[in-house]
C-alpha cells in the first residue's frame, strides 16, 4: 500500500480551532482553547489552567494569530481553575492592546477586573 502526501496548506486558526494540550502523562495540568469565528469578530475560549508553559502557548497563540486586525478578539475565560502571575501579565498585556477579557466564575471575574483597574490608571 502506498500513500501519497501532497503539500498540505493549513489556517493557522483551523489549526487552533480545537487545542487540547496536555502536562506530562496525567492531565493534571492543561489548557484548551476553543476558537469561534463570527463576523464580529473572534473569540477565544479557555478552559483549565493558565499558568506555566500554558501562558507561553497561549502568548505564541495570539502572536501568530492570523486575523486582520481590524477583527476584534475576545477572551473568554470560561472554565479557567487557575492564573499564575505570568497568566495574569499575559491577560494585562492583552487587554492593553485591545483584546477584551472576560471572566465567568468568581476568581476569572475578579482577574478581569483587576486587569481593567491596571488599565484605567495607565
């Protein structure tokens, strides 16, 4: 039986539309992240920990991301159990550049809001 495999072009957001990213052998710690297109705009969710390497690939997410950016990013944190500082910076960051944060539980709500006070004394 032979395969052929001819070059396969890919969108790097089709690639990201469903990411499942384990730590280790156990799925102690992991992020996924659910990208959804609309014409408004895009939106992101994030679900498990955003701390660690979490942050780095989140950050490597959003630097490659493909969109015009005239289209807005949303950032859903929708079932986020826990942010590190570096998280914490990595959302700050975000938002200073237009990217709108949103919590869904105590502790995300109550990150978001800490971000938009940094950024309304900026």
């Amino acid at each position: 039986m032979c395969f052929h495999f001819g070059i396969l072009a890919f969108n790097l957001h089709a690639l990201l539309r469903e990411i499942l990213i384990s730590l280790g052998k156990n799925a102690r710690g992991m992020l996924k992240v659910t990208i959804k297109h609309a014409e408004s705009g895009e939106t992101w969710e994030l679900e498990g920990k955003l701390s660690g390497e979490w942050v780095k690939e989140l950050e490597r997410c959003w630097n490659e991301r493909s969109s015009p950016a005239a289209i807005s990013l949303q950032i859903h944190l929708k079932a986020v159990s826990y942010i590190d500082a570096a998280g914490k910076q990595l959302l700050t960051e975000m938002h200073g550049r237009g990217v709108e944060i949103q919590g869904c539980g105590c502790m995300t709500r109550a990150v978001v809001e800490e971000i938009t006070r940094q950024s309304a004394a900026n």
